[in-house]
C-alpha cells in the first residue's frame, strides 16, 4: 500500500501546477490510503492477467468511505501498462483527482511503478 501511495503521491505532484505540500494535496483528494488500495487492486485486474486490452476499464467503489472511481488502461506496450485514475471522494465539496500512472513488469516478474 505504501508503494501506490507514493507513486500517487509522485504523480500528483508531477501534475501539480502550484507547489504544495504533498501532504496537502493528498489531504485535499479526501482519499484515504484504503480507497489508494482499492484503486491499485482494481488496476492490476486490467493488465496483470490474460491479454490486457487499451480502453480496458474498471469500476470501483469503497462503501466504507463512499470514495469510487475508474481506472481505465490507456495503453498496454511490451511489459508496460499505461493507466489513468479518475477517483472523488464522498466529501460534498471534493473534486474529482486524475492521475496517471505506468507499471511495468520487471526481470523478477514483479509489477512496479515507472516514470
């Protein structure tokens, strides 16, 4: 879990226009590190297993905290998944977040966040 938070968390602040703190723009998403999970678990069901297909999509939703979202496997090249985020929050006032990620599958076989 630590893992996605962080690569979220570099993510966002590659995309982030005005410097923040991470923290504070972590905060502002009003996700929680489940709802990070959650969205991590339901990527991997788009390229870790069978032929994964560009404009894949997955739908989830955490009922504890009201957060969901989509991630949406925007390419899929060698052993290299290019994925798109799109979460809210449950909060009234919370915007929507987009964040892209790329995972690749390294010599050991493992998935791990890439530039």
């Amino acid at each position: 879990m630590n893992k996605l938070i962080c690569a979220i968390a570099a993510a966002l602040m590659a995309t982030s226009v005005s410097a923040q703190p991470l923290s504070r723009m972590l905060a502002s998403s009003g996700l929680t590190p489940e709802d990070f999970d959650m969205m991590g678990n339901y990527a991997a069901t788009l390229y870790e297993r069978g032929s994964p297909q560009a404009g894949a999509r997955a739908q989830w939703a955490n009922a504890e905290t009201g957060a969901k979202g989509t991630v949406t496997l925007e390419k899929f090249e060698g052993n290299c998944a290019s994925l798109l985020h799109e979460a809210q929050s449950a909060s009234a006032n919370a915007r929507a977040v987009q964040i892209r990620t790329r995972r690749c599958k390294n010599a050991d076989g493992v998935w791990v966040m890439t530039p």
